[in-house]
C-alpha cells in the first residue's frame, strides 16, 4: 500500500520542520509549484516523497527530544 500523505497533513509537516516551500521542495528534489499543489490538494503527495517527509519528522522530533 503506497504512503500518502495528505495536504493539511503535509501544511503541518512542513511548519514543524520550519521550513519555507521552497526549501522543502529542494529536500524532496521537486518544483516548489508541485509542494504547493500537494499542500493545496490540487495533487496527492505519495510515495517516496510522503516518506521522506514523514522522516524528516520523525529526525525532527528525535532531535527535539534530545535537547
């Protein structure tokens, strides 16, 4: 079953990480257009890039959780 990850999901995510849509979309390696689709619903956000989202929250809060 691929990940997905939804667009208020992905809107949360990104604030958490502090992270500008330009910055996020450089970390994905996509257009920050295609960030802003997903996070409007315009467009699903699904595999690799939900999962790489979702990794980066969880090194967020482990790092959160250490300091």
């Amino acid at each position: 079953m691929p990940i997905v990850m939804t667009a208020p999901e992905l809107r949360r995510a990104r604030k958490r990480l502090g992270l500008q849509r330009e910055e996020l979309a450089l970390k994905l390696n996509v257009t920050a257009q295609t960030v802003w689709r997903w996070e409007k619903g315009q467009t699903r956000m699904q595999g690799a890039a939900a999962e790489l989202v979702r990794r980066l929250l969880e090194d967020k809060h482990a790092q959160d959780s250490a300091a």
